[in-house]
C-alpha cells in the first residue's frame, strides 16, 4: 500500500473463539466424555461462583446478550465472525480460545482455555485441548487468510506429548501456541525440561502466547479489585522466567508473546533489566547475568511481541520505550471489555494524532510478521473494509504531527540514549 | 528552616542495623537457646548457598569488607553509626533489620529479618522477632531522636500475641511494624483475622512496612536476574490486597508502606486502579468495588507511602503522577546497593534539577511526618551536618528549575486531570 491515504490493513492480535461447550463432544477422545459430562454438570454451579466474586454481573450479562444475540454467534459461526470483522474494519485476526468471556458458555473442556495453567490434570487437560485445537484449525480453516488459530498447549505435560502437539496443531493449520501463564507446582519455565518444548515451537514457527486469565484466586477472597490489580502480572511472568535463563539465548527463532495485558508495565521492566543487565549499582554485588549475550531489551527486539489488546492512549505514548513494532493492538472480538463492535470509534479516539507510519505498524503490519499473515492476500479485503486515516481523524499533511512527537521518539529508551529522563507524549 | 539555602533535614526511610547474629542470645527467650544453636550452626551452609545461586559474590565481598571495615560496625555500634550518618549528611533514620546484605553476618535468629515471611515456624518466628525487637529498643534508645527502629511483627503468628508484641515494641521506644511481603500459606492479608493487627498499629501510630527480601525462591534455581526483576513486586503486592479489600477505609488511621522496591512501579499501578474503579471500559462486566468510598489515589495519598530509597531519575521524573510526598528517600545504609558512603555524591547526581521545596519534603519533611520525627531537635543537627541545595548543585535562583517542570506539574495525574497523556520529565 503505497498510498499514505490507503485504508488500514488491521489485524487484532487478540480475539477469541469457542463453540458452545457441549458441542466439543465429537472433538474429545471418547474415552474423555464420562469426564465430560462431569464438567458440563458443573456449569451452573461455576457460573454462580463467578457471580458471587463479582466476576459476573447478572445485569450487564443480561444486556450484552440481549444487544448482541446475532453478532456473539460469531464467536463458533464462521459467516457472522467475518460480517463482525469487517463490521469493524478488521481484516485479519489471532483467535485465542474462549468466545464468551461473560457466562463462560462457550468454555473449552475442562476449563483449559484462558483458564489453561498448571494445576489442571495432565491427561484431561491435554485431552481438553486437542479437542479445542480440532474445532479451532476446522472453523480457521473455512477462511484461512483471515485467521491465525492459537493452539492451546498444556506445556506442563509430558515433553514428548507436548512436542507431538505443536507439531500436529501446526499440520492441521494452526498458527500459535497458547502456554499457561502459571506453572503453579511443575516446572517454572527456566527448567531445561522445556527445552525440546521451545525448540519445536521455534522450528515450527508458531509463536509462544501467555493469555491473562489465569492467577492464584483461592488467595483473593471476593475481592475482585485484587484479581483485576494482578491479573495482567502473572502472564508477564513467563517473559523474565524465559529471558534471564537464557531461552531466547539458546534458541534465537522462538518468538514470545504476552496477550491481553497491556503494553504499560513494560518500559519500567526493560528500564530495570537493562540496567541490571549492565551493570547497575544495585547489582554490583551480584554474578554476572551468564545465560545472556546482550541487554535484555535487544531480546525484546529480536523475539518478543505484545498483544495489547485495546491499547490505551498513556501506552502509545511510550511507544518509543515499549517499541512501536512490539506493540500489536486487539479488538478482543467478541469480548465486552474489547472495541467490538465499535471498533472505528474507538481507533480514531485513540490514535488520531498518532503518525501514519506507526499506526501501520501497530494495528497490522507488525501482527502480520510475527504471526505469519500473507499481507498481498489480505490486501484487497483491507482495501474493502478498513478505515483510512481521514477516518481516524488523521491529518493528509502528517509533518505537524510528526514534528510533536519528535523529541519522545529522539529520546527513547532513555537509558540507552544517554538521555536523563524519559519523555512521553507530543510535546 | 525559613532561609532556602539552610541545609537539608535529611531523614534516611531505608537504613538497617542488626547484631552480629551469634550476639542475639542474651535476648533471646531461653528455651529457644536450643534451637538458635540449630540456627547459627546452619550459617556457612546457608553463605554457601547464596554464593551458588549467585546473590553472594566472594570477589565483592571481599572487597567490600576490606574497603568498608570500620564504617560497617556501624550496623551494630551506636557511636560508629553516627559518624557514618554524619558523614553522609543524614540527620535521621528508619531502621529496618539485617545489617549484613553480603554475608548474612547479622541475621536475625531463625531468619525473620528481611526474610520475614509466612513460611516460619510461628513460635520461633516470634521468638526470633522479639530478640531482634529487644535489642534494637536498646540500640535506638541510645540517641532516639535521631533513629525510629522498624520491629519485626510476624502478623501471620496468632492474633492476639501478634497485637501485643505491637504494643510491647511500642512501649519499649520503637516507631514503626514490618510485616512479611509473603504470607506464603496463612492467610492473604485481605482477610478479617487481621483487623485487630491494623487496629492496633492504627492506635498506636505505628506505621507498617514490607521490605524487599523475600520473594518465591524455589521457582528460580540459579537465575538470579529472575529473582531480581520480581523481588520488588512481593513487597508491593500487599498494597493493592489492603487496598481493594477495604482496610484502608476500615482503618483510616493506619499507614502503610512499601520499603527497598523503587517506585516507579506506582503511577501505572495508580492509573490502573483509578480507571477500574472511576468505572473504565474494562471494567464494566464486574460488580462494584463496595468496599472503597473514594478512588485508589485517594487512599494513597491519605494512606500509604514508599520508602524508595536510592531514588532514580526516571522516578523524580515521575513524582507528579505518584505524589511528591509519598516519595521517601533512604540511603541503605550500610547495604552496598544503597549511597553510603558516598550520600552526598548520588544526592547531586539525582536532585540538582529538581525544585528545592520539593527535594526538602522527599530528602526528609515527609519522612518526618510518617515516622513522627521531631524536626525541631533534628534541625540543629541537620545544620551541622545536611548538605545545602547549593552542595546539591540547586541553583540559588529556583524560577528556572520550577519554570521547567511546569509542564509535568500541571499535567500531574493526567487521569485525573483532564490531561490525555502523561507528562514526564522537564520541557
């Protein structure tokens, strides 16, 4: 798209997918389904849990479902999710697990979708999630260019069965891997164990996602600020567990992700690392960081992403720090705590005075390298559905808004620009 | 001090004393002399493995002890301990346990100084708390004006015993609680068995503190940059389990705060918790917070403080969005990744740009207010010893320096203040 009044090319790096859960049935190994129906027998009882927590509130749900009856189909029916999507300009999309995010209806078996971690049963868990990954690569499947299907994987089980998955989730057309964000009592993920775990996955190319969901609950009593206060930390997690023990050291092709946590915490943790890396003094009394050959930031760079879902406007205001090409934005479709289905709205809100070239990067063309999208093939559905930058409220002559922006992008990582302070935001 | 070229008042928020560990006998309860032989005949295993996971380096250390020798009984010995404040211009202290952060030379028995947590033994939790409690009433008494010793308070130990060791503490002339960032398997901190704990520290205007230490070691193995990138996080996580869960609007006179973790961990925590509360998007499908009257900031300001001690740059630049008073500084003394004995140095390198009235109420005013200094007594030793804003390289003429945070001061919380994006740093 040479033309820089061409419709966007968006893709969301986070968006989500599940059948209604009892219709997983033929996609479970047969000897699974007396656990099945155990599982299905708990529904209500879980969905009364979630209400009492605070985590479900009987009035919203209501509402959504009655405002949203036909588009929330397309959360298991391929038409409508491809009216949803261009509906809201979206030409391309990476599908996580779990469609309703409200009554938990469309659940993966046993709770291994964005609840996946490491205290679930390693037989039934992986059982749960073939059977997600079955559905997921045939309802990707009807319309391949548009979607890149996120394999669950219960990492936690034996390696060789885990390897076996990756390879048969990538054979069947899935695109990405989908990890427990919490270990809980295995392995954390410094342990060589894993090891052939990454390597497959660098092999095959399919990137490596934590998803927010999963956290220690049982500490949290009914206290739903908690959770939220620290439900975007513990997917996070994984990315300093991977890194100081030299993971994206020892296997340079594997690229990791952490979705639907937001990009703000990360300028402060690559401030911290790198420093610590290079030698603050805070540090000087510790050993060297061995497992590493560079600052932890060009690891950043070179193999991990963010999917920050419905990006805020203090976060792209530290673009310079975070990386404009490691922030990737999500609609979180069919989500209510995403854009759907105002999704025009809410770009030209957040991104008006943002430069055109940047915006390119971040609402697409970034997500298309790390997940592999083919951007020839989805240039004429771009073309179709997206919005232009005149209707996110973007200016034809783009020098002013470069210029306010230029001191921020000059100073950068501060810390590594010989500058003092950070500088965030058009000056 | 009405003339703005008086010298600095400068109250340290993050200092540490301890005895030499084999000492705390005599004020250890007999029937634990047992068990503290256990304790000491553990210590070169313990040195050993701190070298193996790398948080001990033998070449440093030696170093350290070499070049700093006589300064360093000043962890223990009252007269020593003044010189070495003096030297560094600090006219007073918190004084947190464990003088020895490189050996581990002066831990407190039954290791409940800095690695205060939920995971000991509750009796010889308290024991060894009440023997490092009774020394330290000895060693501040000594010159009270010019120390508040922190005891060590095992909240996770029985209720009532835990509420009279506060008092106890109180009587015997210490200021303030540090309770474990970890509880580890008791009980979370939201829950009610703590309401007399707060209460009382309430009551007795001790404020309490976490301190950076402990953290869930057993997931790191040898990757030292892993422990080292969270371990701010344990003691910071208390904050939002008080918060959420509504002790700071049951307990309106309690103060808390986070000691040794930074702050710059704060103003996105804020922004977070604002939103979610004020009712953003995000947070729309969850019930009420019932139990907060006002918004986080609110509580923090009123509330909660952090004793950021060597304060960085990037954070001064932050000081609007986290509060000007809510920053302590401290100087770790006698810890090797704190200022001593170079104090006056870092203070020049850190503050020279930043506003005077400012820097008095971070070098020291706010600290007094916390910790119930007397800044009348302190004053006559603060003109002996404390640096003046010119020693700081603070120009005589302040309109420049106030002209050029103007910006950032305006803007402040912009989530509060009708500002898109933040503002950082000078224009």
């Amino acid at each position: 798209m040479a033309d820089p009044n061409d419709p966007y090319l968006i893709i969301s790096s986070d968006c989500h997918a599940g059948l209604p859960t009892e219709e997983y049935r033929p996609y479970l190994d047969s000897r699974f389904h007396r656990a099945f129906d155990e599982f299905l027998a708990g529904r209500e009882a879980r969905r009364e849990a979630m209400t009492r927590l605070g985590v479900r509130n009987e009035a919203f749900a209501n509402k959504w479902f009655s405002d949203n009856e036909e588009g929330l189909r397309g959360g298991w029916d391929a038409g409508q999710r491809l009216k949803e999507l261009d509906g809201d300009g979206v030409a391309a999309e990476v599908v996580f697990p779990d469609a309703d995010a409200v009554d938990s209806q469309t659940a993966a078996p046993f709770g291994v979708g964005l609840g996946l971690s490491g205290d679930q049963d390693p037989e039934l868990g992986m059982a749960g999630a073939q059977a997600h990954n079955r559905w997921l690569a045939e309802f990707v499947g009807q319309n391949p260019e548009r979607h890149c299907g996120v394999a669950l994987l219960p990492i936690t089980a034996e390696p060789a069965k885990v390897v076996a998955e990756i390879h048969r989730a990538k054979e069947s057309g899935l695109g990405a891997l989908m990890i427990p964000s919490m270990w809980v009592d295995k392995e954390p993920y410094h342990d060589r164990r894993y090891d052939p775990v990454w390597a497959a996955a660098a092999e095959t190319g399919m990137p490596l996602v934590t998803h927010s969901g999963a956290a220690p609950r049982e500490e949290y009593g009914d206290h739903l600020g908690i959770y939220v206060s620290e439900v975007t930390w513990w997917p996070a997690r994984p990315l300093w567990f991977l890194l100081w023990s030299g993971v994206f050291e020892r296997h340079p092709g594997l690229r990791f992700g952490v979705a639907e946590s937001g990009c703000w915490w990360l300028p402060n943790l690559l401030w911290f690392m790198d420093r610590l890396y290079l030698g603050a003094h805070g540090g000087k009394k510790l050993s060297p960081f061995a497992e590493l050959r560079r600052p932890p930031s060009e690891y950043l760079d070179r193999q991990v992403f963010i999917c920050a879902t419905n990006t805020k406007r203090r976060e792209l205001a530290q673009r310079y720090e975070i990386g404009v090409d490691n922030i990737l934005w999500g609609s979180d479709f069919p989500h209510p705590e995403g854009t759907w289905p105002t999704t025009r709205a809410w770009l030209r809100n957040t991104f008006h005075d943002i430069p055109v070239a940047e915006t390119r990067r971040m609402l697409g063309l970034a997500a298309a390298e790390v997940f592999g999208f083919d951007v020839q093939k989805l240039d004429p559905i771009a073309r179709r559905i997206g919005p232009t930058p005149a209707d996110l409220g973007q200016p034809a002559d783009q020098a002013a808004v470069e210029a306010s922006w230029a001191r921020s992008r000059e100073v950068g990582r501060h810390w590594l620009t010989d500058h003092d302070f950070p500088a965030l935001g058009v000056n």
